[in-house]
C-alpha cells in the first residue's frame, strides 16, 4: 500500500553518572533523534519530516521540537507538544493517520526526561538551568483535566499512588487473597519484572530484587501506600530518551530503507472516558479498557495475529493486572519486555515511546514475534494499545471507544451524608518513613453513593495492614470512621 505507515528509525539512550557527566532533556532528545536518524540507514530522511510530536515532560522548553530540527536540517516541520493527559500511544495514531491520507510523508516522534540530573544537582549543591526556549510550537495539543473529586484530594492529594493502592485493595478483596497472600503475590509479579530488566541494557536499574525484596519494607524500601513500598512504584528519576521515525512505504522504498528495519503499526484502540477514582462503578474494571481491549482482540483474531511479547504499562502493579485482565493474558505470560517502569524506568510522559522503542528493538531482532504495547493517563483514567509486527498482514486501523465507554459506564453519585453506615469498597494506609499517618476509605453509603472516609485512629491504621477492610461494614461521623 502506497500511503501504509511503517516505522524505520529507532533512537533510545539513557545516561548515568554526576552532574556534569549526564545532559539536560532538551540534550537527550537531540541524541535520541539523531540515532533514529542514523537507524534508518539513509540520512536524507530529513528532507522529508513534515512533523515533530514531543510529549511534554518535567521540563519547561516551549518547542523542543523546532530547536532539534533547526539545527538538523528539517526546518519546514511543524512541532507540537502534547501535554501530560494525552496517550502517548495518541502521537503515533495521529502521525499514522496522516500519513495514510497523504498529509505528511514523516513524522519524527520524540521524547526524554533528565530528572536525574536535577537529582543530581541537588545532591551535589549545584544549580541546574535549562537552555531556554521560549518561543512556543506550531501546535499545543492538550486534554480535559483528569477527574479528582474535592474529597479525594483533601484525603489523598495529588500523588496518584494513593488513588492506585485503592484500586489495588478492591483487586485483592475480588481475588479473595489475604493480605499476606496479596504482599507476595505483588513481590512475585515485580520480581520477575526485575529479572527481564537486569538482563535489558536499556534499564536503569539491572539489580536483581527477591519477592522479598519488594514486599518487605526497608529504609531504601520505603512503604508508601499499603500495599505499595518503593519498589512497586515507578522509577521518575532517570535521564532517558526515545524517538521513533515513521513514514509511509513508498518513502521507505524510495529511500531503500532496508527491509529489516521495518516494523509496522496493526492495530491500535484507546479510550479518553473519564470518571474519577471514587465514583467508578466497579474499581477493578474500567469499561472503557474492555472495550478497546475487545477491539484490538477482535480485529487481531480477524487476521490471525498472536501477539507474543507485551508491555503492559507498569506505573504501579494494578495497571499490569487491569491490562492482563481485560487481555486475558495467561499468568505464566511475560507482562514486560523491558523490565518496567519501576526497574527499567519511567520517564514521566515518554514511557510508552520508550517502551515502543524498546518491543520494536526486539521484533526487528525476532521478526516472528507480535508485539503489545499499552499505555496509561492518570489515575488508570484513560487507555491506549497497540500491536506492532514484521509484516503487514493488515492495513492499519485504530479506533477510539470513548463514546462507547461513556454510554455504558456512568459516574456513581457521591454521598450526602455526613453521618451514617456503609461498606467499604477499597482502602488504604498513608505512610511517610514507613510509620502509618493515614487510613484512606472508599466506601458506599445506604443510597449507595460513595463516599470518602479517613481515619488517624492508631488502631485503625494499624489494622488496616492486619486484616482485610475490603467489604465490611463500617459507620461514619463527620466524614470519619466511627
């Protein structure tokens, strides 16, 4: 197919060491970019990027993207930056798109993150500045706020691990797990995230952790939000980059790209439907990642692709089993080709190009394997997926289940009431220096509304981590546990 899109550029680096020995974002990105250059074997690709798509990160340029194409000879491209709350997975839909109706004939994707050099100087007493760039891009592409209700964030804040180890505790409460069987069920799962990414040279930490490792809480291994401890998170601090170079195969063949540095976009599905934490029907099953998850299943199944490697986006153990749920993923299955994000690192906004990057390394290398991606906004707010293969056996097709999704699952209403009965239906525990500060309840009421509880009662804290809340019956007083 003339206008088929296909990717033959991959950049990735990461970067370790002081302050002065690592680079600054804007850096990263430059050299990301000039690898995937340099990957498509013909560096007269430029002449031909019509667009650059950065996500945006930590950092604070305006148009990273027209700074790396100035200076590298693809002026003419116009430059966007999508800010945090639009899929990643969104930038190669758009870019595929476009190049199918003719639009553009490249698209240059890149994006980095250099927490680890602010890190750095602050652990060094040095000041960091950015290069400044102030001059904005051709396009900002933005989305809807994520959803927080008032009295999440009075109970919660803003961290999102909090809203996550809920989503956690209604998972355990629906598998029938105690709270010890669940501490090394989630040990096991993140140990063998560990083993794939000490043997990924592209991970930020290649240390092996045990089971015990994870589960245990330590002063390295700070427990966060019962059942999460450090190790459960995402890794923000690292100096990483990843670009991906896409263009329609008629350019490929004109530039005589070879054959083994193709990969090609099937399938992708994402939904943008958004309902905050507290009031989703069901906490363990986002109706929009089913229904996109059907999608790509479906449309896989009618031209007989078997996906073989996944990445399941990892920010935290629960995003890997809603995937491997709605998937219906064996558990003997691999969830990760990287590592993920607690152990291969999680640049903030650029993690599912990073993890692109990384499975279409690994199909190029095995050209039978199929590879899934997934990716995550917000609070498990928001889905996206994707499969990449060798060959293409279909034409590319991508589809946005959001005005389905919003069809069938509504928001449930919040309680009025400041005093009565409920049940509970996901907790936790806040700590700082592994002491416990705060029991964080989702409950429903009578009506069932839900309804935010919290609680500093010592005993409850403590009983929180003992037994399993999930499911009982509890009174309320002036929004308190009573």
């Amino acid at each position: 197919m003339k206008n088929r899109p296909v990717l033959i550029g991959i950049g990735s680096l990461q970067q370790k060491g002081s302050f002065h020995e690592v680079d600054e974002a804007l850096i990263l990105m430059e050299q990301a970019t000039l690898g995937a250059i340099e990957d498509t074997e013909n560096p007269s690709i430029v002449n031909y990027i019509d667009e650059v798509q950065i996500p945006k990160g930590f950092w604070s340029y305006r148009d990273p993207g027209k700074w790396i194409a100035e200076k590298h000879g693809f002026s003419h491209a116009k430059t966007s930056v999508t800010k945090i709350g639009v899929l990643q997975q969104n930038l190669i839909n758009s870019a595929c798109d476009k190049i199918i109706n003719g639009d553009i004939r490249a698209s240059l994707i890149v994006g980095g993150e250099a927490r680890h050099k602010i890190i750095q100087a602050l652990k060094e007493g040095l000041t960091f500045e950015e290069m400044k760039l102030t001059v904005n891009p051709d396009q900002y592409v933005k989305a809807k706020e994520d959803l927080y209700i008032p009295e999440e964030i009075e109970a919660l804040g803003m961290m999102a691990v909090g809203y996550y180890a809920i989503i956690e505790s209604a998972m355990r409460f629906k598998h029938q797990r105690s709270l010890e069987d669940h501490e090394i069920f989630l040990g096991n799962y993140y140990e063998r995230f560990s083993q794939i990414a000490k043997d990924n040279p592209h991970a930020w930490n290649q240390n092996t952790f045990s089971a015990d490792d994870i589960r245990n809480p330590t002063a390295k291994n700070q427990r966060i939000a019962y059942p999460y401890n450090k190790l459960h998170n995402s890794s923000w601090n690292v100096n990483q980059a990843s670009a991906l170079i896409l263009c329609s195969e008629e350019l490929a063949d004109q530039l005589n790209v070879p054959e083994n540095k193709r990969v090609y976009p099937l399938v992708s599905s994402e939904t943008n439907h958004m309902i905050a934490v507290i009031q989703r029907p069901d906490l363990t099953k986002p109706i929009g990642l089913h229904l996109a998850s059907e999608y790509l299943l479906k449309t896989a199944q009618s031209h007989d692709i078997q996906p073989s490697l996944f990445e399941l986006y990892s920010c935290f153990p629960i995003a890997v089993q809603l995937f491997s749920e709605a998937l219906n993923i064996s558990d003997k299955t691999d969830k990760t080709v990287t590592g993920g994000m607690p152990f291969a690192g999680g640049p903030l906004n650029n993690y599912m190009i990073h993890a692109t990057a990384q499975v279409l390394e690994k199909i190029r290398k095995y050209p039978a394997e199929i590879g899934l991606i997934t990716g995550v906004s917000g609070l498990m707010t928001k889905q996206a997926l994707a499969i990449w293969g060798k060959d293409p056996v279909m034409n590319f097709c991508s589809k946005d289940v959001t005005n389905e999704a919003a069809k069938v699952e509504k928001p449930v209403p919040m309680s009025s009431e400041k005093d009565g009965e409920g049940k509970v239906l996901g907790c936790t525990t806040l700590f700082e220096k592994n002491e416990g500060i705060k029991a964080v309840i989702y409950a429903e009421d009578s009506n069932f509304h839900r309804k935010v509880i919290t609680s500093i009662d010592k005993d409850v804290i403590n009983n929180l981590g003992e037994e399993e809340w999930v499911g009982k019956k509890i009174s309320f007083k002036n929004n308190q546990l009573s």
